[in-house]
C-alpha cells in the first residue's frame, strides 16, 4: 500500500487536479448553499419527512460516487 500511495501521491495528474480544484471560500459557501437547497428541496417535495431524507441522502451518495469515479478516470490517464 505504501509503494501505491507513493505512486499517486506522485502523479503529475492528481497534481494537477488538485491544483484546478477551486478552494476559495466563496466556493464552499456556495457549494455548502447548494447541499442546503436541495435538502430543502426534497423536503418539500415529498410529503413523508423520512423518505425524503433517505431519498436525498441515496442523491448525495451517488454524486459523491459520480465524482470519486471521475477523480479516478483522471488519475488512469
């Protein structure tokens, strides 16, 4: 595990991708206004509280997933 976490440690992609990535605060403050909307969003689209929850949670998990798979396409290249 050492040697694989060297090896993309290292790679001039993941460098790159981290350098693109936005960090300022203005982009976790709009990235923190978006997560509340749609939270608010499925709340007051689905009357039952609970299926809502779950539902935006199963939404937040599958863009994480989204996200996490298109980092790893870059890392391949």
């Amino acid at each position: 595990m050492k040697k694989h976490a060297k090896q993309a440690g290292n790679s001039r992609v993941l460098k790159h991708v981290l350098r693109v990535l936005p960090f300022s605060p203005f982009t976790k403050l709009i990235g923190w206004i978006l997560q509340a909307t749609s939270l608010y969003l499925a709340l007051t689209s689905i009357e039952i509280t609970s299926i809502a929850i779950v539902w935006w949670c199963c939404t937040l998990s599958a863009a994480l997933l989204t996200i996490a798979v298109y980092f790893s396409s870059l890392l391949d290249t």
